[in-house]
C-alpha cells in the first residue's frame, strides 16, 4: 500500500499494475497468516509474519499484460486454475476460493521447512 492509501485502492492499482486490468473489488473471502519463522536471504533477518488478504474482484476492463512483477498473463477458467499451481499455500488459499460459501476463510500456515496448516475457521 502507498501512503495515504486505502485497501481497496491498493488492490485496483496492484491489479492494473501487475495485470493490466481495471477491477472493482465484491468480496473478501480469506484472510491468511503465514506464521513461519525463518531468516531472509541475508541468513541474518528474521522474516516477518505475512498476513494476506483474499478478494474476488470483477473485471471491467483492461487489457491483460505482463508486468515486472508478472512474466506470464492468461485468463483461465476457474475450475482450471489448480492444474497450473504449485505452491501449497496458493493451492490451499484457491481451494477456500473455490469452496467460499459467503463466510470469510482464516487460515495460519507455515511453509518452511514444510507447509503446514496450523488452524483453519470461518471468521
């Protein structure tokens, strides 16, 4: 987030940025803790606690691109998307996704030295 910004503008520039797509923002779906300790790739640093936070959005416009955060850019049916991922957190947090039923997923995870999911719940 820049300074002075709000969540959800955060993620509509985010997204144009990174996608080249213009969204609005309908729900929040999950909220993650990745709780793992580990050092940075200093060896020294220790590695914060990353909290996510999970949206489904809507496109309204835009055209896809690729970015300097983003190498490859594809729409994809949703019921594809986990042939592509390998990352079990992605996988765990797509899967919530795809089971979201209106209440809000809260998972905590670790993901070194192996994931791991620590608690799981509606919030």
């Amino acid at each position: 987030m820049e300074v002075g910004e709000n969540l959800e503008d955060a993620l509509t520039r985010e997204i144009k940025e990174e996608s080249g797509i213009d969204i609005t923002v309908s729900s929040l779906i999950g909220v993650y803790s990745n709780t793992g300790i580990h050092k940075w790739y200093d060896g020294v640093t220790d590695v914060p606690t990353k909290l996510m936070l999970d949206f489904v959005c809507k496109p309204l416009g835009g055209e896809l691109a690729i970015s300097d955060e983003t190498s490859e850019s594809k729409w994809v049916e949703k019921e594809k998307v986990l042939n592509l991922v390998t990352a079990p957190a992605i996988i765990t947090r797509y899967q919530a996704y795809l089971d979201f039923d209106g209440n809000v997923n809260y998972s905590e995870y670790v993901t070194k030295p192996q994931f791991e999911v620590k608690l799981n719940r509606n919030i």
